[in-house]
C-alpha cells in the first residue's frame, strides 16, 4: 500500500471568477513507506497547494487523495479531520511550536490530545529528541532555542502520534546551510527508524538531491526531476 497518493488531482482558487488560479492540473503522484520524497517548484507554482490537499487540509476540485491505501476523497469532514491528526503529522518553515511550553511538553502534548498515558507520552517524547540531538534542550521553551533546534523539535511534534506520513513545507528554508543540513540529517533519521512517508517541499537542490527520489512541480503537474 501507498502511504500517500494522488490521482488525477486538480485544484482552481476562485473557479469562475475573473481572478481564477488553476494551480494543479492533473497531479498523479504515489509515495511509499519509508521513503523520502523531494517535492521542488518555484515559488508560487503549487507546492503549498499540493501539501495541503494531500495532508486533507483542502479538498480537490477533482481526482482522489488515499492515504495508508485508504481513499479519502468522499469522506466526511469529521472522517478526513480525524484521519489527517491520525496518520499525517506537518512541518513549516516556521516551528509554530507552541511559546509557552517546553520542548518536552510540545511533544507530549499531542499524545495526550491523542489518548495517550503522560508516562508513555514522556518516555515517547524524550526518544524521538534524543534521535534528533535535542534532548539536552528538552526543559527549554522554543525562545530559548537555536532554528536548528526549533525545527529537530518540531519534527519530533509531528511525528509524536506515529503518523504513516509526513508533509513539510520549506523546513529548512529560514536556516543557514550548517544548520538545514543538521535538520536534514535528523528529518532522514527519524524517517529511517519510523518506516516513515514523506513529502518535502524545497528549495534546497543540494538536500532534494540526497533523497530516495525528487518530484517536480510544473504547470500545475508533478514529473520526475
Ligand atoms: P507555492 O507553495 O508553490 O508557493 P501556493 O500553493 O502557495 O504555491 O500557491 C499557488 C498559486 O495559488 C499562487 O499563485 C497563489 O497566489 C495562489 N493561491 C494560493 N492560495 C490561494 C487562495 N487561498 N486563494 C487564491 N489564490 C491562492
Ligand atoms: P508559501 O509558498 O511560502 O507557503 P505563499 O505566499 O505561497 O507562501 O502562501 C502562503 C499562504 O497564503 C498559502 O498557504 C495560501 O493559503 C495563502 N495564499 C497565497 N496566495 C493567496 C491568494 N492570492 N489569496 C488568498 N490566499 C492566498
């Protein structure tokens, strides 16, 4: 089974309108388990557009989003919502890791929401910042750490509940190239050890080109790079 795919998916902001934008036109794209994937487009061509529909945020206009083998296409807004907190976890260019809580805590938090036992949601939450490099930073709020870190953390937060799938959008795209190849190297990482999918939307050709495969977006499709 596909962690993730999408058939024959498109999607127009403002359809009918004058102000019209038919950002994707057809993206077909199939992802398996453990691997990583590379998603690289200019600005403005789709890519946040095409994470969103895939991470069930948005709904297209046409074609088919399944995740885990499971289409999710005519499902209700209540099935797709608690699909999407199951089995996909988000990555930004910014953290959003929440201030006024420690590292630790932003990463226990979604378990608890999720059902989870404190004691298993700590001892979950204290492997995944050690896997990244971060434990020592785990009684720190997110002010008192570098980018680097904010962003190992942030993955961890995604990944707390063991979701199938990850989407990041730009995760390394407001650090410096040390530091982006740290977050690179901890993103693999956690992959690896998870059987983990993931989509990585970047600018960063030099990290693109280290992943298991790297997809383009143009003209509003997705094509080999
Ligand atoms: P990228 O992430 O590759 O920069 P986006 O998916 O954010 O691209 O946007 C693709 C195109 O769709 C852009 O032209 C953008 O202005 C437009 N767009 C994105 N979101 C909306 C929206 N909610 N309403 C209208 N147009 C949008
Ligand atoms: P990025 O590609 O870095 O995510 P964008 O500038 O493409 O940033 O868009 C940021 C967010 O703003 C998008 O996720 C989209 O939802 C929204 N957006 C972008 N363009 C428009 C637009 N023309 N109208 C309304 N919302 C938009």
């Amino acid at each position: 089974n596909d962690a993730l795919r999408l058939t024959g998916v498109v999607k127009t902001y403002n359809p009918g309108l004058p102000s019209a934008v038919e950002v994707l036109r057809g993206v077909d794209l199939a992802i398996a388990g453990g691997e990583v994937v590379a998603l690289v487009a200019p600005s403005g061509a789709g890519k946040s557009t095409l994470l969103h529909v895939a991470g069930l945020l948005d709904t297209p206009d046409r074609g088919s989003v399944a995740i885990g083998g499971e289409d999710m296409t005519r499902q209700s807004d209540r099935a797709r919502t608690l699909a999407r907190r199951a089995r996909v976890g988000f990555v930004y260019q910014f953290h959003h890791l929440l201030p006024e809580f420690t590292a630790l805590e932003n990463v226990v938090l979604p378990q608890l929401a999720a059902g989870a036992r404190r004691d298993a949601a700590e001892e979950r939450a204290r492997a995944l910042l050690d896997r990244v490099g971060v434990l020592s930073r785990a009684g720190h709020r997110p002010a008192a750490l570098s980018g680097g870190e904010q962003q190992r953390v942030a993955f961890c937060r995604a990944l707390a509940n063991r979701p199938g799938l990850l989407l990041a959008d730009e995760p390394t795209g407001n650090l410096d190239p040390e530091t982006s190849e740290q977050v690179f190297a901890a993103l693999m990482e956690l992959a690896r050890q998870e059987g983990l999918a993931a989509l990585v939307a970047t600018h960063n050709l030099a990290l693109a080109a280290r992943m298991d495969r790297i997809l383009r977006l143009e003209g509003g499709r997705v094509v080999p790079g």
